[in-house]
C-alpha cells in the first residue's frame, strides 16, 4: 500500500540531504542548452572571448540553474502524492519523508529571488528570459492549469524551457536583438523530439498502464503509438524550422544535416533499452556513443558557422519560377548574403 508523503523520523542531517536532493543540482547539466544560444550569437557578432564574455557567461550559468531549481523544487513537491505511485520515484526525498514541505516552499521562493537577483546583474533581457523559464515551471507544476497533466501540452509546455534557455545564452552576447524565430522554433520542437522520447521510454518501463495513468494523467491518453507517431511530427518540425534558418542565414550549416541525424537516430534507439537513460537526461553523459556523437556534430556545428565556402549561394540560387515579388526580393537577399 502506499505511503502518505508525510515526515518520517529521519534524523535532522537526513532532514537536510533532502533538501539539497530536491534542488536536482545534478540536473543542472541540462543548462548545456544555454550554449548555443551564446555560440550563435557570437558567429554573427563575433567578439574577443576575453574575461568579460566568460564572467558573464558563468553568471549567466549560475542564474539560470537557481531558476531551474526552484521550479525542481516545486516538482518535487507538488509530484509527491504521484511519485508514490511509480516504483522508483517513490523513495524521491519528499514521498520518503525527507523533506519539511513548508521549508521547501520558500526553498523553491528563495531560489527564485536569487536567480532572478542574478539574471538582473547581467541585462534586463537576460532576466526576462529567466523570468519566463521560471514561470513556465509554475504553469507546469501548479494547479489549476498544471499542464503536465494534459496530453501533448505536457510536451509542449515543458520543451519551451529549450528555446528559453538558448535565449538566455543569446541574450549574455547581444541583449539588443532577438534570434531568429526559425532558429527558436527548431529548437522548441527538437525539445519536444527529446521529451517525448523521454514519455515514450518511462511509458514502456512502467508497463502497467493502469500503473503509468496513475503516475502521469497524461499517460490515461497516452500509448506507445500516439507517442512515436508525435515523436516523428516533432523531428520533422524541428529540421523544417533549422532548414528555413540555414537557408535564410547560413548555407554552409547544410553539411551538418547528416550529423544532427546520427545524433537523433541514437537519441532514439537508446528510449527502446530497458531503463533507458533518455529517462533520466542528466545521466546520458554516460552513453559514450551518443556522446561521441554530440561531440563531433557540436564540432561541425560550430565550424560550419565560421567557414565560408564559395559558392553556395548560386548552388542553392533558384532555378523555377518565383511565385511572387515578395519571394523574388527574398531570393535576392539570400544571394547578395553571399
């Protein structure tokens, strides 16, 4: 039968390892979504990588991750009486009686104050972008809206927290502009490939669907069908979008197709293994072929933005009729890039 997520009598230093253990600062790796946010941004307003751009950037780290731990804490809290029902996640911190639930609430107001405190100290676009992750976690989490709760938008909400930390990672180099919406939106929907993978992954280990609905809600509408067929509306969406922000901006990012490919095809291979590490992100450093992978396509990523190679443009010059002198000015722009 299950537990009440109630405290136990654990001793005061137990007490205290729960509340560190809530603030996920494991987790803190997925932050790595911040970096190209700031790599982009450099390849078009290129800058000395001097003491100032590496100061603001391990600030900028630091602010990000207080947010990203006040909205796990918030989880942690508000998942509990859930968590009790899946056979890992029950002995969490909070469902096992580690943690003073009102201590962990203004726990999960503190960091905020401190991350936002921080985010403000580098610009206040920074701080909005913050801001917005922050509140993403609350509509998430909290009820009445709790969005975690519904089908596809539980994906949704949860991947914005992508494209909202590249901007945070933009906004440390250029305050001043915003990103292009076709590089935003691909990464949105390349978080989304990455969570529903995640959902399709913990969907089969549970096994029990009476189980998993218990667990997640949004696992009742749930099947391993409706999951892979959205995974594949996802990686479409996603190569549609960085598609149309390689061609407007950068041609030569074209090359790095077939790595970004080999990159998602292990991503979903690995969501098929029993106990998959798609399930628990922050330990995929672990996948030594993914890993190598990620390496070499950031690599080619990242030299593709700096290399100029002659002739793109008139390979990639159109060749049929333009619909109209709106694409016609279009096409223009785009051969007088380069």
């Amino acid at each position: 039968m299950a537990r009440k997520p109630e405290i136990q009598k654990a001793g005061v230093w137990a007490i205290v390892k729960g509340h560190i253990e809530i603030c996920r600062f494991d987790h803190w790796i997925k932050n790595i979504f911040v970096v190209p946010g700031t790599l982009v941004a450099l390849a078009f307003w290129p800058q000395p990588v001097g003491w100032g751009l590496v100061e603001r950037f391990a600030v900028g780290l630091l602010a990000v991750g207080l947010i990203s731990s006040s909205n796990y804490v918030l989880n942690e809290v508000l998942d509990a009486p859930f968590d009790l029902k899946h056979p890992q996640k029950r002995n969490r911190a909070v469902p096992s009686g580690r943690v003073i639930v009102p201590v962990a609430y203004a726990q999960w107001i503190v960091l905020m104050v401190l991350g936002m405190s921080v985010a403000l100290s580098i610009s206040r676009p920074f701080a909005a972008s913050a801001a917005a992750l922050w509140a993403m976690g609350c509509l998430y989490n909290i009820r009445p809206i709790r969005l975690k709760d519904v089908p596809y938008l539980d994906v949704i909400s949860e991947s914005v927290n992508n494209p909202l930390r590249m901007l945070a990672g933009w906004t440390i180099v250029n305050p001043d502009v915003f990103p292009s919406a076709n590089l935003l939106l691909s990464y949105w929907m390349l978080g989304g490939y990455l969570m529903t993978l995640k959902r399709f992954a913990e969907y089969r280990d549970i096994a029990n669907h009476m189980v998993a609905g218990d667990y997640r809600k949004s696992f009742r509408f749930y099947s391993e069908n409706r999951l892979l067929v959205s995974t594949m509306f996802y990686a479409s969406a996603s190569m549609l979008f960085l598609g149309a922000f390689i061609m407007r901006y950068k041609m030569e990012l074209i090359f790095s197709f077939p790595f970004v490919a080999w990159v998602m095809a292990l991503y979903m291979n690995l969501a098929f293994k029993k106990d998959s590490a798609v399930q628990a992100p922050e330990k995929l450093y672990r996948e030594k072929g993914l890993m190598v992978s990620v390496g070499v396509c950031s690599v080619v990523m990242v030299a593709l933005f700096f290399i100029k190679i002659p002739g793109m443009a008139a390979f990639f010059a159109p060749t049929m009729p333009i619909a109209d002198s709106a694409s016609q000015t279009y096409a223009e722009a785009v051969s007088n890039a380069f």
